[in-house]
C-alpha cells in the first residue's frame, strides 16, 4: 500500500490505539509494521484470528499472554556466543512457561477458537530447556548453590569460613585490650576484605594490614593479623565460585543457542496471538464488527463511524462500486465531505488488514489492491508548489503507478485554478481512472462536475445534507443528488445586507440561477423523503413490538393451556383411584368363582358395565362448531365468555378496550384479544355438573396377571419390569402378587426381595411354600389403595 495513503488516511493512528493493548513489548515491532493485505486468504485469515480472539474476551477473559518477556535480544547474544546472565536466562524460562500455558488454554477452547488452538499448537514445548534454567537459576535471578556439585561445595565451605571469620573479628571486637583503640566497634569491607575500623594513631599498636583510610584520615581500615589467612582463603573460595558461575551460565547459554530457532519461532506465534488479541480489545472498545468483503470493487457500508472521532459521530450510508464506479460528493464547506472520504479509506485499510470496523453489520467491502488519497492542502513553499500544483503532482504519480484494482480518494478535484480549466481537468482525471477500472469518491464545489455525473453512466451525485435554520451541516449523505453550496443562504443569515445578496444572485446566469435553486428543492425533496423514511422506520418497530407482545401472549396461552392438561390428568388419576375400588370388590367375586359359579356371569356384566361407565366418563368431549363473532356485542366487567382457542369459559375482571380484554380462567389470569372470545348465556337455575369421579382404567384391572416371571433375566432387565408391574398391579387394586424368580444363584432372588422391601406400595412378602413355588417365589402383600 502506498505509504503517503496510509498517512493522509490516519492509519498510523489506528496502530497507535491498537499498540495500547499489547501484551508483550515483542509485538509493538510487529504492529508497526502490519501493513494491509491484496491477498483475500490472509484478510480473512487475520478477521478469523480478531474474531476468535473476540469471543474469548466475550466469554471470558481473553487470551493468557501474561508472563511473556522480550527474548529476541537474548536469542541473538546467545547466536553470537555471548553469554547471557541470570536475568535473560530467567526471562526466557518464564516466556517458555507462559506460552506452555497460552498454548493449553487455547487447546481448551479448539471447538469455540479452531483458528487459534491451531496456531498454538505450533507453540514447541521446549521442556528441557526451561527445566535445566530453573533448576540452575533462582526467582531472584540468582545462581543456584545446586547448579552444581562443585559450586554446592564450593558455596558450603564459603559459609564456614565466613562464620569462623566473623567469629574471629567479634573476638577482636570483645578485646579488652583493644577496645580503646578501635574507632568504632563495626566490622566492615573494604576492597574485598573483613576490616576494623581504627583510630589513627593506634594503627602500630592495632597491627594488621591497612586496607584503607578515612577521608579526614582520623580512621584506619585494618584487617587484623590472625584474619588475614582466612580472608586470604574466603578470597580464594569467591574466585572459584566466579568461574563455576561462568561455566554453568555458558552452559545454560549454548542450550539457549541449540534452541535458537524453536525459540524465534515461539517469540512469532506469540506476537501473532498478541496481535490477534490487541485487534480484538480495539474492536470490542470501538464497538466495530467483521464486514463481508467482495471482490468486485463494490463498496457498501451502513452506518459506517469514523473511528478516531470522539464526539458523538453521525453514522454515514454509502454505496458505489458496481452500477456506479464514481461517486461524486458535494455540499458546503465543513459539512462532513473530507470526513466521509476518510472513513471510506481508513475502514477499507482497517479491513484489509484484519480489523473490525465501526459500522453495520451488513457492510460490505471490496478487497483493492491499491488504496491512493489526495486530501487536504498539500501547498509545499520550500518547493514552490501551490495548492493546485501540489495536488495534481499528486494525482499524476496515482496515475502512473495505478493498477487495475484500486480505491480512488480525491479531495476537491481540480480545486485551486480557474474553475472552468479545473472542472474540465477533473472530468478527464475521472474518465482516465474509470477507463483503467478504479473505483473513485471525489469531493468538488464545481455545478459542471454536477452535471457531468448526471450524464455519465458510471458517475453518481451525492451530497451532505444541510439544515437551513440551524445553519449547520447533518453530517448526512443524500445518494443520487448533488449538493448545493448555500452561499447565499448563509451570507443573508449571517447578516450580510439583503442588498448585496440580491446584487450578488443577478451576477449569476440564469442557467445557473436556476440549477442553484433546483438542486435546494431537491436537496429539501430528499430531506423529507428521509424524514418519512425515518417515520416508517418508527412505526415498522412500534408494529414489530406489538408482533412480539402478540408472541409472548401466545405463548402464555400455551402455557394455560399446558396447565390445563396437567389438571385433567390430575382428575383422571383420582377417577382412576376411584374406579379401582370399585374393580377390587369385583375381583374378590371373580376370585369366588370357583365356589359359586352362577356368581360369575353376573360378577362379568358388572365388570363390563363398569368399563363402559370409565370409558364414557374419561371420553373427550367432541369439540363444538365454531361459531362466528358477535357482531357489536359490547363485554361488560363479569360476563362469562368463552375461548375459542382453549375451548374453556372465563370470566372478565375488567372493562375491556377495543381489542382485548383481561379475563380470568380457572385460577391463572391473561389478557386474550376480543376475536377469540365468545358470549356465554347461563340460566339462574342452572348449577354446574360436578364429576362423579368415576372410575378409570377398569381395562388394565382385567388385563393384569396376579403373577410376573423374572426368571433368566438380568438384574438390568428385571428391575424395570417389576417396577412399572408394581405400579400396575397396585393401580388395579391387586391384594397379592406372585413374583417369580427362580432359585438359580440366588442373586436374582435377593436383589428382588432388597427392591420389594423399599417399594412403598408393598406391605409385606414372602417366600412361597412348597405349592407355591417354594424359595423360587416370592409373595407380596400389597398396601390399601
């Protein structure tokens, strides 16, 4: 991308804003540097990578990149054989262990972030190399005494020294005979050395080696005679624990340098994931969104914001690209033309190079090749240049290096010279862009450019809408007409003499008097049919919420008549209840059979009179014939009516309006649009039916056996069987049941007696006895219904 582009269109800015949310001091290089892509795979390769990163800040914190140093600085020293120290040694541990971490919460979240978990697969692990540096080098940054065996030794004998030294000088200290002597009673260093310090003229009578003097020269800095053989060894110990020091941190260097590459390449995947993290914070913080890109040049952005602006922004509407490949932009100074130009490029840049961009979410973008600007006063005095000049050297280099995919910005095209030589060198700058497929927005004040676009076929008008009694610019584009500039208008409103105006509108053509106050009432036309626009967007969403509220009572009549079901369900268990009763008095006959046969053809009328009795009562009624709506029946506060939809009868609580009303059903309350409801006409004398309570299920009281087999099951296959059984008989009304088992291993036979035991309809059981089945049954005993 051309570099003066980039600048004029604040680019660098947008880096600077990203460059805040960095994580690592590695990845600001690489930001710097990011650069936006022609290639349509890596655009979409960097918005997949922003938008994973995206939703991990969403759904929780984000990405982990805590913990990660600089280590490209370390990396290089240890190439060239320069030993690093503890510091970097530690850095690059920590940076190894903070990317192990990055690398496993990004597995984690593989199914929601494919992108990233791939990429952080590449992370190597280098697992022996972060171990061999904290084994070796402390949190302190410090040389381990276990680095090695010498250095432990070396370290060890360091200590004893010094204590039997310290002891040694302490003595010194106590000395009656010495204590006048010495200056103070301290034991300090000087010049790598244990000393006392000394009044001067006592240093024969002290005796030992004079290190050093005080600046008066009152005190002198004397290491005590019997000292001087082990601060003579304690020197020695500190020399060799120097150079194992050095061996040990050139041996931690030449693993860095084995592991060189792997490292580079783990310092790249991090930065990448940085980058990827940073260009999500900025979008969530501009609140920008990933736009669909093409290939075809057309541009399309819906409320599209530029992003450096602070104030409260009005979104702009823009689209060119395919029918038109030129938009042509005018209207007053300060009325927002630059800015909308602006937005234009810094968004297609942002886009291109893997950023969300503050507009809707169904924008659209073209991928260029190319992106050339020429905005702004780019007058260069050292260079003699005038504006005009300036700008056209511009547009003639934009020219001559253009290709046949790019994205056009001119600023006042053809501005800064006489206007009908300026105007005709816009039009032919235009035709030679056009002629090689660019897509160009231009700004002009020139009425001839005005023209030209309405008789060019790929030139389109457009112009920033302007409020004549505010005197100030809506910052709105109106497609499809030009712009005017009010010059007139403004210079009467701001108190320049009437006079003058008049005087200043009859130097004017009538040819341009006459476009002039056309191009204001279509500018007027197109504000009101915005303004109406606007409306019915207005009324579209007060229609869409009552759609919504109209749903939600839906659904609350869904859920009536849920409730609804659960209540007849309820009433049918209890019929149910009653009905068996009535079955087990029939029963204990039918089990009388075998004594009085004669009983048995009366006992089975019984049976069968009673089926039909459940039957009939559990039966649905038929649904009735949906009358239609009482024409003008005005509803009053307590009348009964009936729902249509639910086929049930409720009551009005309230006067209702002129479409619904709010009506109680049973015990639940909702508000039912008048349509559906119906009068109910009741009689003084007519109570309501209550149910009997008959009886339900007779069907399964016949059908079930006082007996079920187990026999050869397995325990996971049994325990189904025998509960719903259970459930069965006793909802029958059965007494006694006959479970049958078989004797076998026994563990059947145990698990069956364990899950009788804790089931709550049984009362009691039994083995059965030798005609029964013996200890291959089991009888039970149910509870009283």
């Amino acid at each position: 991308m051309n570099e003066h582009t980039l600048q004029l269109l604040d680019y660098h800015e947008i880096l600077s804003r990203i460059k805040t949310h960095l994580s690592t001091a590695m990845s600001m290089e690489s930001l710097l540097e990011l650069a936006p892509s022609m290639h349509s795979e890596v655009i979409l390769l960097r918005h997949q990578e922003t938008r994973e990163a995206r939703l991990l800040l969403e759904l929780d914190s984000g990405m982990p990149l805590g913990g990660v140093r600089d280590i490209r600085g370390p990396i290089e020293n240890a190439v060239k054989f320069i030993q690093l120290t503890p510091r970097e040694l530690r850095d690059v541990s920590q940076t190894i262990h903070s990317s192990r971490r990055l690398k496993t919460y990004l597995l984690k979240q593989a199914e929601r972030c494919p992108l990233l978990a791939d990429i952080s697969r590449n992370i190597p692990p280098l697992t022996n190399l972060d171990t061999r540096i904290d084994d070796a080098i402390s949190e302190n940054c410090e040389v381990r005494d276990n680095a090695s065996a010498e250095l432990s030794s070396i370290r060890s004998r360091q200590r004893s020294l010094h204590a039997r030294l310290m002891e040694k000088l302490n003595s010194v200290l106590a000395s009656d005979n010495r204590r006048s002597l010495i200056q103070e009673p301290i034991i300090t260093l000087r010049e790598g050395r244990y000393c006392i310090p000394v009044k001067s003229e006592c240093k024969g009578q002290f005796g030992g080696i004079i290190h050093d003097a005080s600046a008066s020269g009152a005190t002198v800095f004397i290491e005590p005679g019997g000292c001087v053989d082990l601060g003579n060894d304690l020197k020695e110990l500190a020399l060799k624990e120097e150079r194992e020091v050095f061996r040990i941190l050139d041996q931690l260097t030449s693993l860095v340098r084995e592991r060189a590459d792997d490292l580079k390449r783990l310092c790249a995947i991090v930065v990448n994931l940085d980058m990827a993290n940073a260009r999500a914070i900025y979008a969530l913080e501009i609140d920008a969104v990933e736009p669909k890109f093409n290939r075809n040049g057309s541009i399309r952005i819906r409320a599209a914001r530029h992003p450096l602006l602070q104030a409260d922004v009005v979104p702009i509407d823009i689209e060119f690209g395919v029918k038109c490949k030129t938009l042509l932009l005018t209207g007053p100074n300060t009325g927002g033309k630059t800015v909308s130009l602006k937005t234009v490029g810094l968004l297609t840049l942002m886009a291109q190079s893997g950023m969300q961009v503050p507009c809707a979410p169904d924008s659209e973008l073209a991928i260029f090749d190319q992106v050339f600007a020429d905005i702004g006063d780019e007058q260069d005095i050292r260079q003699s240049l005038s504006t005009f000049s300036a700008h056209l050297s511009h547009i003639a280099k934009i020219i001559e290096t253009i290709g046949d995919n790019a994205l056009v910005l001119l600023d006042e095209i053809g501005a800064g010279t006489d206007p009908a030589e300026g105007a005709a060198l816009a039009k032919a700058i235009l035709d030679e862009l056009m002629g090689g497929n660019a897509r160009v927005m231009a700004t002009t004040h020139y009425g001839e450019l005005k023209e030209y676009a309405y008789t060019h076929p790929l030139v389109e008008n457009a112009a920033v809408e302007f409020d004549r009694e505010t005197l100030q610019p809506t910052y709105h584009i109106l497609q499809g007409t030009p712009g005017s500039s009010h010059a007139f208008y403004i210079s009467e409103r701001l108190g320049l003499p009437r006079r003058i105006v008049d005087d200043a509108k009859k130097h004017l053509s009538n040819r341009d008097r006459d476009s002039a106050e056309l191009l204001q009432r279509i500018e007027q036309s197109r504000k009101a049919a915005r303004e109406a626009e606007d409306c019915a967007k207005r009324e579209w969403c007060v229609a869409q919420k009552a759609k919504e509220e109209y749903q939600e009572r839906l659904n609350e009549i869904t859920e009536i008549q849920r409730s609804i079901r659960k209540n007849a369900s309820e009433e049918a268990r209890l019929i149910l209840s009653r009905t068996s009763e009535k079955a087990e008095a029939i029963l204990a006959d039918l089990r009388k059979m075998n004594k009085g046969a004669r009983k048995g053809p009366s006992t089975r009328k019984k049976i069968v009179a009673l089926q039909e009795e459940a039957t009939e009562n559990l039966k649905a009624p038929e649904p009735p014939m949906e009358e239609l709506a009482p024409v003008d029946h005005v509803y009053s506060m307590g009348d009964r009516v009936r729902v249509t939809t639910l086929n049930m009868e409720g009551v009005i609580l309230e006067l209702p309006n002129d479409f619904e009303a709010k009506v109680r059903i049973g015990s639940m309350h909702t508000t039912l649009p008048l349509d559906i409801l119906r009068p109910v006409v009741t009689k003084k004398d007519e109570m309501p039916k209550k149910s009997d309570g008959s009886d339900l299920s007779l069907q399964k009281a016949i059908e079930i056996s006082p007996e079920l087999s187990l026999r050869a099951m397995h325990l996971e296959e049994a325990e189904p069987i025998l509960s719903k059984y259970l459930d069965d008989a006793y909802a029958a009304g059965l007494k006694q049941a006959r479970i049958i088992h078989g004797k076998g291993t026994g563990v059947l036979r145990r698990f069956v007696n364990e899950y009788l035991k804790n089931h709550p309809v049984i009362l009691s059981l039994r083995a059965g006895d030798s005609d029964e089945g013996g200890q291959g049954v089991t009888i039970v005993t149910f509870k009283e219904n």
